[in-house]
DNA sequence: GTCTATACCGTGATAGAC
DNA sequence: GTCTATCACGGTATAGAC
C-alpha cells in the first residue's frame, strides 16, 4: 500500500538485479536510483550506506538458504532413497540455470566474508548446517537401512556436500561438463548398495 | 639493475598483497603508490590502467596455475598409487595455510569471469586443464592396474577433482572441517581396490 | 514522513612540467 | 621516469522543499 514500501520494495529489487550483474563496486548508487525513479540521495532515506544495502540483501538470503538447506529430507523412502537423492542434484542442477542471479551474488558475498568478521561468521553458519543435512540424510539412509553405518559416514556426507556445492561454482564459470553424471558418480560412491552388493 | 625494473617489481607485489588482503576495489592506486614509494600517477607509467594491473596480475597467475595442474602424476607408481594420491591432497591443505593470499586472490578472478569474457575464457581453459589431469591420474591408475577400467572413469576423476578445489573453498571461509578425511573419503570412493577386493 | 538540491572528499585517469 | 595540477565520478552528509 505505502509509497514508502513500495520504494523500499523496488530499491531491494533493482540492486538484487544490478549488484548480480554487474558487481557490487561497479553497480553506483546513483545508476539504482535511476532505474528506481528517484534521487541519489533518496536511498540514504532508507539504508544509512551502501555497504548496508548489501547487508541487508545478504541477510534476506541467508534467511531464505537457511530454510532451504533444512528441510527435504525426509521426504527420503526406503524404496527409492538413491534415486530420490539423485533427483535432489538434478533438481539443483537445472535450478542453477533458471537462476543466474543467485550464485553470483552468493559468491560475493563468500570473498567479502574472507575480510568481514560479520559475514563470515554467517556464512559459516550456512555452510556447517549445510553440511549437517547431508549428515542427517545419510544417517537417515543408516536408518532405513540401504547405508552401512561406518565411523566415515560424516566425511562421506561432506564429501557429497562440497561435490553439489561445487557443481555449483563450475557451472557459474560456464564450464560445460556432464553435472549430472558428476553427481551420479558422488552419489554412487557413497552408496555402493542400492542395486550393487555390499557386503564384507 | 635498473630503477624501471625495480619499480615495476615492487607495484607488482605490493599491488598482490593488498589486492589479496583487502580487494581490487578497495585498494586505491593511491594507497600502492603510497607503499610502493611513488606518487599515483607514476603508476600509469607502468600500467594503461588499474584493470590492466589487474590483468597484469591474472596472466601471471595463470602460468603459474597452468604449469602446478599439469606435472605431477607420472610420479604416481604402482605399489602406493592410492598413497600417493592421498599425499597430494593432504599437501594441497597444508599449503592453504601457507599462502593465504593466492585463494583470496583467486576466487576475485573467479567472480570477475562471471561478468567478463576473458578471464571467463582463461579460466575455463585453468579449470579444464585441471580436471584433465585428474582424468589423467585415474587413467594412469588404470595402465597401472590399481583401477579398474569403467566408463564413468571420467565423471569419477571430475568429482575428485570438485572435491580437492572445494577443499581450498571452503577452508577460505574458515570453516574447520577434517579436510583430510573427506579427501581420505574421495579418494577411497574412487579406488575401492587398495586392501578391499572389488570383484564383480 | 518522503524526498531533492547541493556540496564534500576520495578515486581512477589525463596533460604537461621537470 | 616521476611529479603537480586538474578532471569527472563515486559514496556520503546535510539542509530544506513539500
């Protein structure tokens, strides 16, 4: 309702769009508010900096990852665990071209982390529980029985993690491999049961 | 010998350390030049421009990189190939902590290809190169004998290689993992052989 | 409460003196 | 080969219009 919320809104919008584009340094506040429909100055209304504009559009996707990164599996059956975790790649995989905005502005964040305590405190947040649920769903594997409970199973599941993570990356660079075989080979060699025998 | 050289070193490597430390955007020309001993715009004397030092800097990395990825695995031998292979990851982690600066350094460029196509196309040609040789390290593997011969050898030496790369990734965000029981992990997955049998 | 006008300083870059 | 002077543009602060 509010023009007050809708400038807000559109601000928001525009240097999502731009920052992705073109960068935070080389997107200047005076192109956003071009493109929203107002002053310079008029940003300083809403956001005390620059600097907490970018805050806050990392804040509003470290809400949205935290969600994301939780809740699937247990969606997970007995029946088809390995497919259905293959599909989960895939899924991502194609998601990745849908979007292109998203990476590319996560991975900015991820260099200012390496000089902003706040930031990397974050993102090291995001990544532990991005890790614990491949942990959980691979321990959710030992308990539908179609995984060997052994001591390794944590580095199994960070092994699979940083594999779908990097996808990520290599697509970004525009790198043209076969993603999905990739992580067909990840998922393979973490469970070597499904159709295969495992037995000692 | 000559003062020109002398001066052209010393921006380089002045220019490398902050770049690193605090990123090209937030390093001014001004505060090299400061560190360095000149004023700013004897700068422009050695570089066209701040983007061209830049580049400067790129171009050389990436013969450094080119010649690191190719070398090593002819060194590979048949008795300790898993070993070995292990080795040279371990390796990799602890030179992450050794040079801090080339990875701060390095996923800068990455970000840049993202928004620029020819450092998007030298590092496509970085990053084919070294999943390469990851195929060639397996391939080896094969002629040896401690592998065995499957199709998906190439998507296995791809997800070994996302593995090794992310390592470096994420230790740059701080995050304490046991890298080298996940590389132990990847490495396994890949020659289930060693002391287990894997007869079909 | 919502914004514009204006001015300040630091930045990358250029021209020209020494 | 290096500096001084100068420029346009960037983020930022404030005064004040409505």
């Amino acid at each position: 309702m509010g023009n007050k919320e809708q400038t807000f809104q559109k601000i928001i919008e525009v240097a999502y769009v731009m920052f992705a584009e073109k960068g935070f340094e080389k997107t200047s506040l005076a192109m956003i508010a071009a493109e929203v429909g107002i002053s310079k100055p008029a940003i300083y209304y809403y956001f005390q900096s620059k600097d907490q504009l970018i805050t806050y559009l990392f804040d509003e996707l470290y809400k949205v990852i935290q969600q994301d990164v939780a809740v699937d599996y247990k969606e997970l059956s007995r029946v088809n665990f390995k497919e259905e975790l293959l599909e989960l790649g895939y899924k991502s995989i194609e998601a990745q071209g849908k979007d292109p905005y998203f990476n590319k502005i996560f991975n900015q964040y991820v260099l200012l982390a390496a000089r902003d305590e706040s930031y990397k405190k974050q993102l090291v947040e995001l990544e532990t529980s991005f890790l614990t649920s491949f942990v959980e769903v691979l321990q959710y594997g030992v308990e539908l029985g179609v995984l060997e409970d052994t001591p390794t199973i944590e580095a199994k599941a960070q092994m699979l993690a940083l594999v779908y993570d990097n996808i990520g990356n290599f697509m970004l660079t525009g790198n043209q491999l076969d993603y999905r075989a990739i992580w067909k080979e990840a998922v393979h060699s973490v469970i070597q049961g499904g159709e295969d025998g495992n037995k000692r």
